[in-house]
C-alpha cells in the first residue's frame, strides 16, 4: 500500500516526513468543528455514512467514485475538485475503474469555513447540503500537492498559509463561480428528505451569528431570525451542528479574537469588544480554556 505521505502523480519523489503535530488527528472527538488535514489515499468504500465537522474537498487522479449524501447520489470524476459539508452523513457506496488512482482529501475545519468573507452564495451552498465541484481556474493538482506538502512539513507557517490559499481559492470560486452536482436544500422547491427543513432554519441562524458575531446575541434573538419558539430553534440548532447556540456564538466569537490578535496591534481590552464579548474577564476566561494560554501570550509566541 502506497504511504500517505506519497505524490498523487506517478514519481518517486515523497514528500517530507513531518513533524509530529496535534493537529494529525483533525477528526475531532467532537462532531461540531474538527482539525485542519489533507491526506493521500487509495479510494475506498466506507462501510457506513459519517459526518465531521468540516467542509471537504475530494479530488480523484483517475476512476469515479460513487457518493451518497443524506439520500442524494453523486457521480465523481477524476481531476476536479469537489466541495461538500461533512456535518451532512455522506458515504462513498461505489468505486469503477480506479486502478492506481489516489484520492486526495482536505478537511477545512467547519469554523475557519464560517469565518472566510465575501463567499455569498456559496456559504448558503455549502451549508445547506449542496455538492459543489470548482472549475480548473480556481485549483489544479499541482496546487493541491504543494499544499498537501506544506501540511505535512511539520511547519506551522508552511500549514497557515496553505489555509490562506485555500481561502483565496473559495473566493475566486465566489466570483467565477462552479458546478453544482447536487443541489441545495435552500435551491429546490421540495425536500431530499426530513432534516431538509431544519438546515434551512439552521442556515439563516450560522448566517445572522456570524455576521453579528460583536453585537450581543440570545437564544431568543437568534430564534426570532427563523420565527421559531426559542427552544425549538436551540433544539434544531445542536441537532444540525452537534453543538449549542451558546457554545458556538462562544467559539465564533474566539476565531474572531484570534485573528484580530494577529491582525494590527489593538488593545486586548479592544480586541474582546470587537469580538462581541462582555467583558475582559469573561474573554480571558474563554481564550485560556480553549487555547491554553492568555491572549497576550499567543501573540507574543506567535510574533518570535
């Protein structure tokens, strides 16, 4: 069997070994939002539909791979990139003609997805159980292994950037646009199946969280967005993402801090309120539990 760490294209040359890192194992153990990853691999038949907490992208070297995702059946080709959310149960059920194929896979995690701007469409797209495959314009092979490789060094500046150029990549798909191979709930007049309504609810909920992510946010304003009692919408919430309103207006308004740490040189204090929290010591409070340091200390590690 061929190493993870090998070149999709058919040549000797690897990859370099990397460096241990935690993020190696970017299934989480929680469902809601996992770790970033991209690995190389012979494609296979999963014995059953599992959902994560990112969105994927799937790129074939040769063959088709047949996927189900939530009932809905999709045909994949080789050489072009497909994009889905994981937290939709998907399985491939079907392999033809892959020979040595590999199938590379990257695992953008769910939250740094949310966090990306200027997407439009395509956030409802993704988020609402559409397959989307991206035109030659916006990634080719060649991209994808050199990112595969920065991944993989071990070099968490290499693996930054690779993030950045994934971005960069869904905001040219943005603009020129892409191939829809199974259509969003949001699109279609009718449903795939039951949990098509609760997405739709969901959807517009992620959407008013994250582009209010400094304002201050209820259960009840939330549930006022979709026009639904405030426990059933909290209720449809965990039951699509795996995860509370609470908890996840929480880790948005984190990924947000982060990156206003990194970005200029505002106060701490400046940095909590644009980040929609109340006060200093609830924002100190929550950083330390979730990254393990004070916000001053990743800023100064991350500047050496």
């Amino acid at each position: 069997m061929i190493e993870d760490g090998e070149r999709i294209s058919v040549t000797e040359k690897r990859a370099p070994r990397p460096t241990p890192r935690p993020d190696r194992s970017f299934y989480a153990s929680g469902k809601a939002f996992g770790r970033f990853g991209i690995r190389i691999f012979p494609p296979q038949i999963m014995a059953q539909p599992h959902t994560h907490g990112h969105i994927e992208f799937n790129w074939l070297t040769q063959g088709r791979m047949d996927y189900v995702f939530d009932g809905g059946g999709v045909s994949v080709g080789p050489n072009r990139l497909i994009a889905f959310w994981a937290g939709i149960p998907h399985q491939t059920v079907n392999l033809d003609a892959v020979g040595e194929g590999r199938q590379l896979n990257i695992y953008l995690p769910m939250d740094s997805f949310l966090e990306m701007s200027q997407l439009g469409r395509l956030t409802e797209t993704l988020m609402g159980g559409g397959v989307i495959q991206l035109s030659p314009e916006c990634v080719g092979l060649e991209t994808l292994e050199r990112w595969h490789a920065d991944y993989r060094s071990g070099n968490s500046l290499r693996t930054d950037l690779a993030r950045t150029e994934i971005g960069s990549m869904f905001r040219r798909a943005a603009i020129i646009g892409w191939e829809t191979l199974l259509p969003a709930w949001l699109e279609k007049s009718g449903t795939r199946t039951r949990s098509a309504t609760p997405v739709r609810y969901v959807v517009r909920m992620v959407r008013h969280i994250v582009e209010n992510i400094a304002d201050p946010l209820t259960a009840q304003d939330i549930a006022e967005v979709v026009d639904l009692h405030p426990n059933y919408a909290a209720d449809l919430f965990s039951k699509v993402m795996h995860i509370s309103i609470q908890k996840f207006v929480v880790r948005m308004r984190l990924i947000r801090a982060r990156s206003l740490l990194f970005d200029g040189n505002q106060s701490v204090a400046n940095i909590a309120f644009q980040a929609g929290f109340g006060s200093q010591t609830q924002f100190y409070d929550h950083f330390r539990r979730a990254y393990g340091m004070t916000p001053n200390q990743m800023r100064r590690d991350n500047i050496r």
